[in-house]
C-alpha cells in the first residue's frame, strides 16, 4: 500500500508502507537497505530534526541510553535569506546581498549560512552552566570558533582564523559599526587580579587573550607573534584603497575604569610586571630600537612615578603601593611662553657632565633659587684656607643674587 502525507507543511507522497521502522535502517525511512522507504518513520523523522520540533529522547549522547539521535548535513545548508536567493554556486549567478557585497566570499565558501530576514542577529550560540547535569566540565561556552592551519606552505594570504568579524558603516548610515563588542557583567564581588596574578577564580575579564590554549595541553608550543597587533589594510593589502586607518589606536572612556572619573580619583589603566617595556622603533622596518620606558624595580623603598598635573610634571615617591600616599620628588614647571629652558648633558671621560641654559635669547643666565633663607650648597673643600696679607686676586668670580645685584667673589688660580 502507497500512501500520501502531509505533515508540518511537508508533503511525503506516495511511500511504500513498510511497516515498522528498525534501528538497522541505513537511511532514515529506508527499511533494511532495501532503498524503499517507510512514510511512517520519515514522518517522525521530520517532527524530531525540523524547526519547530516538539519530541525528541531528551538525551545528549549517543552513548546514553536510549542513545540521543544526531541530525545531520552532509552538503551545506542555507538558512533564512540566504535560503530563499543563494543557488550555491562556486560562482554564484543568484546572489544574495552577502553574496553582493565585498566581502561575498563569506558566502560562497561558507558550510552553512543564515541571513536575517529581519535584520537583528543572524545567528545566536548560548550556553549557562546549570544545565549541566553533573560537576565534570562546569563552562558553559555559548559559541566557539576553531581553525587549524595544517598545510605545510600556506599560500599568500592564507592561514586560519578562529574567529573573523567584519562590519560596515555605510557612508549613509547614521549608525555605529563595530567588528567585534565584548560585555561582561559582574554581578558578584569584585576580584582583583594583577600582572602576577591575572588568573584568579571568580574573576570577570572583558577580553581574555591567552597563549597556547588546548595545544598547549596536548604538546609543546613556541611563543606566539603578539597578543595584539593593530594594523592598517591599505599597509597589509595593496589592493586597498587609502583611508583604511584608525584615528586613534586605543581609547579608554573617562570614567571606564573604577577609582576615577575622568575629573577625580585615580584607577590603573595598564599594569605590567618587571621588566615589561614599552618600546619604539626606528623607521625602516629593521626592528632598531629608538627609544623605550621601562621598569626594573622590584622595591617598595624606592616606588617612584611621574604625575602631569596643572603645574608641569612632577615626580613622586610611593610611601605606599596602594597610591594612598605620594612625596614629591622633583617638579619640572611648564610654561606656554618661555623661550629659555634647561638642558642636563653627560659628559665623556675626563669631562665632568653638565646642566645648562639654552634658548633663543644671546646671554642666559641661570638661576639657582633657594627657599627663604636658604642657601645653594656645594661641595665641602679639605682644609681650612686663610687669606695672607699679600693676596692678590687673579680672578673673580661673579654671583647674581635673587634682588639681581651681581656680586663678585675673589679667586686664585692656585692654592695659597
């Protein structure tokens, strides 16, 4: 007996009753291998693996018992928009707008797509941890990303990306556009982590950058490139068209970080560990070093730091490491009209290293001001000189005073 059957808007027509469908089944509805099929069991098939579907065995596994059943795809599947324009052609003829656009190649190489028909998100990957039923892998990742380079040349441009973002803000768009938003939601304490300390339990991080991952687990691995790399692709790709830049490299919102702001307080933007450097490069592609900033202490005595504020730079010595207190060290005014400053020199062997006045005017003097009554102090000279009634000054040594009177001191060449 033939039969004819429409279920959830699926029409299964004219299928050989077969009976009872069997576990031994090579294909879903084909009873035995025999390639005829039983309506019955395509049916259930289709209310068990089609949108919308209510049964199923409630298992995960097909280890479990009864076993979970596996819906699969062999070829590709379009989903939403692309379903309804795509042809999935290597080259397409029918193209959805994703195929259109510059990035089309997404598209075409990709196993599965799906495009909104209503705008707002494509697709959604979401995962809680209560759902697990035991305490043996306690993570719950709500979409993951894994690409494997494993060719032994790539090609120019190749390599493997585990996740790629790619947005576009059109020149009429009045919106955003953002590759990549990460949020993270602490609603627990807070807990500290620092660069001796960046793995902590119950942390919550924005963005987690690590080296290594599972590959790490299962073998040796060498240090990646770098963490992070900003680029420009009219640089990376001749192809592009200038203006491919960012106006800015990193900014962080005034009052992004806890402890200030933006007008009061104080947070730490960065943290490094010892030795960690920033460094510049000279120009040319070399990797010659230009300049650097860098810290190699590892005393609490002698925590110093350098503080912009209203007056100039000022440098300052930590009492504490919690920034509670701060001795100020030395002080370097700013002025917006000077055209005289300082300079400070090293000197060569046998040249004793220097300080001093520079700038457009022909005669500069340089001014050393002590406080109130006190008074510059130099060097203590051995042994006590007396003046005999014969000297005779060969020289002087003149001495400007803070009233401006210039005051000359006698001197001699040599000892008397």
């Amino acid at each position: 007996m033939s039969m004819t059957t429409t279920y959830t808007g699926i029409r299964i027509a004219d299928f050989p009753d077969l009976g009872a469908f069997t576990d031994t089944s090579s294909v879903v509805g084909e009873h035995a291998g025999s390639g005829r099929f039983d309506a019955i069991a395509v049916r259930d098939y289709v209310a068990n693996y089609t949108i919308g579907a209510t049964a199923g065995t409630g298992r995960f596994w097909t280890s479990d018992t009864p076993p979970a059943r596996v819906a699969r795809v062999i070829d590709r599947m379009f989903v939403g928009g692309a379903a309804v324009v795509s042809d999935g052609r290597e080259t397409p003829v029918a193209k959805s707008w994703l195929d259109a656009s510059p990035a089309g190649w997404v598209g075409v190489t990709s196993q599965m797509i799906t495009l909104s028909t209503i705008g707002g998100v494509g697709i959604t990957g979401a995962a809680r941890t209560s759902d697990e039923p035991s305490a043996t892998y306690n993570a719950a990742v709500g979409v993951v990303g894994y690409a494997q380079n494993d060719i032994a040349v790539s090609p120019p441009g190749g390599g493997a990306w585990g996740f790629y973002g790619h947005a576009v803000r059109g020149n009429s768009g009045t919106g955003s556009a953002f590759a990549m938003e990460v949020e993270i939601a602490n609603v627990g304490s807070v807990v500290d982590v620092s660069a001796y300390g960046a793995a902590q339990p119950g942390m919550t991080v924005g963005h987690l950058i690590g080296s290594g991952g599972e590959q790490a687990i299962a073998g040796p691995v060498n240090p990646a490139s770098a963490a992070i790399v900003i680029i420009s692709e009219q640089t990376r790709n001749a192809t592009a068209r200038t203006g491919a830049l960012f106006d800015k490299g990193i900014v962080f919102q005034a009052d992004a970080i806890a402890g200030t702001d933006g007008s009061t307080g104080t947070a730490v933007a960065i943290e490094m560990g010892k030795g960690h450097t920033i460094r510049w490069q000279q120009p040319g592609g070399a990797g010659t070093p230009a300049g650097y900033i860098r810290s190699d202490l590892s005393s609490t005595a002698a925590i110093t730091g350098m503080v912009f504020n209203n007056t100039g730079i000022a440098f300052y010595s930590l009492v504490s490491p919690g920034f509670a207190s701060e001795n100020p060290i030395f002080l370097i005014e700013a002025s917006n009209t000077a055209v005289n400053y300082l300079a400070m020199g090293a000197g060569n062997a046998g040249t004793p290293p220097g300080v001093f006045s520079v700038g457009a005017d022909t005669d500069i003097d340089l001014f050393l001001g002590p406080k109130a009554a006190g008074l510059v102090w130099f060097a203590t000279a051995p042994g006590v000189a007396t003046t005999p009634s014969n000297f005779s000054p060969q020289n002087y040594l003149a001495i400007k005073a803070g009233s401006g009177s210039t005051y000359y001191v006698p001197c001699h060449a040599s000892p008397w």
